[in-house]
C-alpha cells in the first residue's frame, strides 16, 4: 500500500517535506564533525571570540548556510548584554542557497535573525551598515572573491571589522602528508559512506588545493580595501582566520 499511486494527504506530504529537509540538515552538519573531527566547533568558537559581539550590533553573516555563526554571536552579544544593558544585537545570513537556510531556520525562528538569499558578490545591503561582516568556509565557492571582498568591505561602517574563516594551509610537512591522506583519501570515501555522494566531497577537497594560501589571501583581502590585516592559523594551518577593519 505504501508505494501505490496513493495520494498523500497534506498533513502526510508535509512531515515527508519536512524530515528530507530535517534529514540533510543533520547530514550537513554531521559531516562537518565528522570531516573535521568536531574541530570546526572550535575554530567557530575562536572566530566569534575574536569578533568581540557587543549589545547593538548589526552583524552580517556572508555564505552563512544554516546560521551557525550569526547564532553564536547574538548568543555572545546577549550574554554581554544582561551584564552590561543595550539594545540586542542584530544579524543576517545572506547565502545564496535557500535550502541551506530552510535547513537553519528550521532549527528555531528568532526576532533577532534574518535570512536573505543572495550572492556574495552583490549584496543587497546598503553601504556602511553593518559593525560586522564574517564569511565562515564560503570565500572559497565564491566565483568572483574579489568582488565578494568588495562588498563586504563597503556594507561595514568604518571602524566596523571583517573576519573570514577558511580552510587553507598546514604550515608544516608532517601535518602536511596526514592532512593529504586524510582529506585524499578518508574524506572521499565518508562523504560516499555519509552522504551517498562521493563526488561533492571530492570536489570540496580538490577546492580546499586550489585556495590561496594564508598570505597570498591575505594580500587579496588588503587589495579589497581591509586595513590591520591579520592571520590566524588554527589547528597548524588546516584552517586560517584572517580578520581586518574599515578605516
Ligand atoms: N557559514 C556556514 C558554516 O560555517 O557552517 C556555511 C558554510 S557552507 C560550507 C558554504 C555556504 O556558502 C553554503 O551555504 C553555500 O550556499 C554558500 N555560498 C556559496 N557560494 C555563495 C555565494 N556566491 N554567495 C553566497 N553564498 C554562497
């Protein structure tokens, strides 16, 4: 009976709907611990950390998926918050894959969170409005970076800071030769065994080589305008955080 022509009832269609959506919602971010063995946590953590969320602010979160890092800075900007006093702080994601944030809205709805679909190369926010801009593991699907790292720079105020979490290189040979037989071979072979899709995991590790390295980023992240460039290894280099400001 359940495979038949039967129509399904819309109460029925719509828990279907939802739990294919529940479902790659947990598959994205199971693999994500799994491809990193739950260190992406950490280095979130550090990203936040590093962006110092204060009452008021308005954060944009570029490429920002299911809202992992927009989340954790209102979180931090509320704990300051009830020590401190101020208006709440604000965010948006901005990505240009809707289901991704279908898949993060899903995880709660809240005032103090947008979502707009959008490309990072042509942002529909105006100039100068935002204290913060952060890209966590998106720069590097981005097609056209520099123009991407144009518009994060021109919707921040002055003073206002940019932080770009990415994956990028192991600074020395022997985490350099794990590192390549982990993600060669081990993240291929999970991404089949997870996902059932061998391909776009093989695409992400082949996207992780073709990424600039640590300095040469960061001289297009200077190009884009960005002043105070720093770069941050994480976890010997697997992953970089480069942070800079609007002056
Ligand atoms: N920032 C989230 C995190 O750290 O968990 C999501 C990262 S996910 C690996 C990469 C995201 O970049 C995807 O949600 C994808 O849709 C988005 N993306 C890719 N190209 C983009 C573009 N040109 N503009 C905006 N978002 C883009």
């Amino acid at each position: 009976t359940s495979f038949g022509f039967r129509q399904v009832p819309r109460e029925e269609k719509q828990s279907l709907v939802r739990s294919v959506f529940d479902r790659s919602a947990r598959r994205y971010d199971l693999m994500n611990d799994v491809m990193s063995l739950g260190i992406h946590r950490v280095w979130k953590d550090i990203t936040i950390t590093r962006a110092n969320p204060r009452p008021g602010e308005v954060l944009v979160d570029v490429a920002g998926g299911t809202g992992d890092l927009a989340r954790a800075f209102l979180d931090r900007a509320e704990t300051v918050r009830r020590r401190a006093g101020g208006p709440p702080a604000r965010a948006v994601v901005a990505d240009i894959n809707f289901e991704m944030m279908r898949s993060g809205l899903r995880r709660g709805d809240r005032e103090d969170l947008a979502w707009v679909c959008a490309n990072a190369e042509m942002l529909p926010f105006e100039d100068r409005s935002a204290d913060c801009v952060m890209i966590g593991f998106g720069i590097r699907n981005v097609t056209d970076r520099a123009a991407a790292l144009k518009q994060m720079h021109r919707v921040l105020k002055p003073g206002g800071r940019f932080l770009c979490l990415e994956f990028s290189r192991p600074t020395t040979r022997a985490l350099a030769r794990l590192y390549d037989a982990w993600s060669f071979n081990a993240i291929p072979a999970l991404g089949q065994l997870i996902a059932k899709d061998r391909d776009s995991y093989q695409y992400l590790v082949e996207s992780i080589r073709r990424f600039p390295h640590q300095q040469a980023f960061r001289q297009e992240v200077e190009a884009a305008g960005f002043a105070n460039v720093s770069v941050t290894d994480l976890s010997g280099g697997i992953a970089a955080l480069h942070m800079g400001w609007k002056l």
